[in-house]
C-alpha cells in the first residue's frame, strides 16, 4: 500500500519500504518520484532504514495489533449508512 500526501508544494510518499518527501516543481520531479518509488531498497539499505527508526519486530507486531484493532472499532461503531433501513 502506498499512500501520498501533498501538502504545499511537498508531496509526501510512504509505504513499506519507502519514505519519501519531494519538493513538487515540475513533471520531471514526478517522474523521478515514481521511478524512485518502484525501484525496491536492498537489505543494506532497509537495514539501515529500521536503525535509524527504531524500527523492532516487535514494534512492527505491535503496531499492526494496533491498526486491526482501531479499524475493527470504527467498523462496529460507524453509525454512518445503513442499508437495511428505508427512509
């Protein structure tokens, strides 16, 4: 999964392997955006990824808990559409 956020003229790119912040000035910084972002880090690299953050298997197991969790809550509690009802 990725997810991309502009925000100002900064578009912001994270998925599992990638973190990413390009200063947004033309299509030619796009360009090296997504060729920057299909291109996998190799085990080196990834490595020193989950150094510098801290980054433990525990932590990742904890945070998924986390997220399945949060969205189970919002799935049993989302009080939005209902389709069994008529108006």
């Amino acid at each position: 999964m990725v997810i991309i956020k502009k925000h100002n003229n900064l578009l912001f790119s994270f998925n599992k392997t990638h973190v990413i912040i390009i200063e947004m000035e033309g299509n030619n910084n796009m360009g090296r955006f997504f060729d920057w972002l299909a291109k996998p880090l190799d085990d080196g690299d990834l490595t020193a990824w989950y150094l510098a953050n801290n980054i433990t298997i525990e932590h990742t197991e904890l945070f998924r808990d986390f997220c399945l969790s949060f969205l189970r809550l919002i799935k049993e509690t989302y009080l939005g559409e209902n389709s069994d009802s008529k108006n």
